[in-house]
C-alpha cells in the first residue's frame, strides 16, 4: 500500500495539488508490526490505512481539529496504549516548463519565479537561452526541442507554456506534452495559428479529449499587448487553472451576491 502512496503522492506533486500525509511511527510492542504504515490525505479522500479503520478515522477527525503551521509528530491514545505520528504536508513549490526563450518568455519566467515557481526554460538558439537572459530561471536548456523533452521528466512539471517562434516548434513540443498529467498546457498564437496546430496533430490522431484540455490562444482576456502584459496574462491564467478559480472579477463576485 505504501507504494501506491509514494505513487500518488509523486502525481499529486506534478500537479501542484495540495495534499497531506501521515506514517505511523511508534505503537506498542504488541502493535509494532503496523509502524512505518502510511495515510494519504486529497480532496476530503483517504488512501492507506493506519492500524485499523477506526484508528484511522481518529488520527484524521485529530489532524482536522488541527491548525497547520509545520510538520510535526502527533500522539494518541487507542485501546489503552499509546501511539505516534507524523503529520506533513506537500511542498508548495510548483514547477513550470516554459518552450521556447524569445521576449515574453522573460517576463513570464520573472512572474512564475515571484508565484513560487521552479522555471525551466528551454530553446534551441543560444542568443536566446542562457543564464543572463533568464537569470530567474532554477534551469535553462539549450537544446533541441525534441532532444530536450526527450530527457527531461515531463510528469514533474505542473505547468507546460508553449511559446516557440513557429508552428513546426509548436507541434513538436505538444506532441511530446500534450498527454502529460500538468494542470495547465497552453500555447501561445493567433486563433487562426492555433486552429491549424489543432487540427494537424487531430489528424495525426492525437486525442482529441487531451486537446481539449489545451489552453489556446493562451492567457486571460485583460488586452494585453506587450511582452509583460501577456506574460501577465498567461501567468494569471496558470493561477486561475492550478487553483480552480473561475476566471470572474472579484467586483463581479461580489455584486452578484
């Protein structure tokens, strides 16, 4: 069961989504054989169990009577004898893959990395990818596309940003990223560049739900116009997608109620 843990736990952490768990670490001499056991706790669910389903049932009704601050080692009574937790939660750094290194690629990678984001960047062209232009950036690829997505682990990304100098760099990269678990996929382009890019990769028979979930023409509507202001718009985009936000003005929410 544990593997299944470390299973899930390594998607959830691709994804970004918040996620938190707890290993048994002390138990009577009798009950010694369910140390090291592992509950994985996502979106009101539970995976694992810990000693039985009762126990289990009291260190989560504990851990929700809780205010977390840090990782911590908890004790509880059961059946007259004591036992030991610790209670930790995922990281909150997130990752974001950025393809291609031109100028919006900047400012966005400058965004992400004050969001708590580890960027990597990656182009082909040296002028373009290096430390000096992204110095925000945790890493910065100057390689081929396809030899890069080649070697990197794709499903630790939780964001995927298509923003090449054309359509042929663009297909490489969402045939390659498409079917990754990430929250966010997006490409940059005009709705006329997008639809050609789609509608090739469907006749390659990409799939079309994994298309589907492909952010295009990329970031929100605030009629950005300069490299900043679209890296603004995609980076608002990403946020709004990773936490399930609705995309609405904050004014609008509040007037409809």
């Amino acid at each position: 069961m544990n593997r299944e843990i470390f299973a899930q736990l390594a998607e959830l952490s691709a994804q970004a989504k918040p996620a938190e768990f707890v290993t048994l670490v002390s138990a009577p001499d009798s009950q010694a054989g369910y140390i090291g056991q592992m509950l994985l706790l996502t979106a009101g669910k539970h995976l694992g169990q810990l000693v039985d389903e009762e126990f289990t049932r009291l260190v989560i009704d504990k851990i929700a009577s809780l205010v977390w601050k840090k990782p911590i080692t908890l004790d509880l009574e059961y059946e007259g004898a004591s036992y030991r937790f610790f209670w930790d939660r995922l990281s909150k750094r997130r990752s974001a893959l950025i393809l291609g290194a031109g100028h919006i690629s900047q400012p966005l990678t400058s965004l992400l990395a004050m969001l708590e984001y580890s960027v990597t960047v990656v182009d082909d062209r040296p002028d373009f990818a290096n430390t000096r232009r992204f110095p925000q950036a945790e890493t910065v690829i100057c390689k081929e596309f396809g030899q890069a997505l080649a070697e990197l682990n794709l499903s630790s990304f939780g964001a995927i940003i298509v923003v090449t100098r054309g359509h042929r760099s663009d297909m490489e990269c969402l045939r390659a990223v498409i079917d990754q678990p990430a929250l966010y996929v997006g490409m940059i382009g005009s709705q006329g560049r997008v639809r050609i890019v789609i509608n090739t990769l469907m006749a390659e028979g990409i799939d079309k739900d994994a298309l589907a979930r492909l952010h295009a023409p990329i970031g929100l509507d605030i009629g950005a116009e300069t490299p900043t202001e679209i890296a603004l718009s995609i980076a608002a985009e990403v946020v709004a997608v990773s936490s399930g936000a609705n995309f609405l003005p904050l004014s609008y929410k509040w007037r409809c109620k």
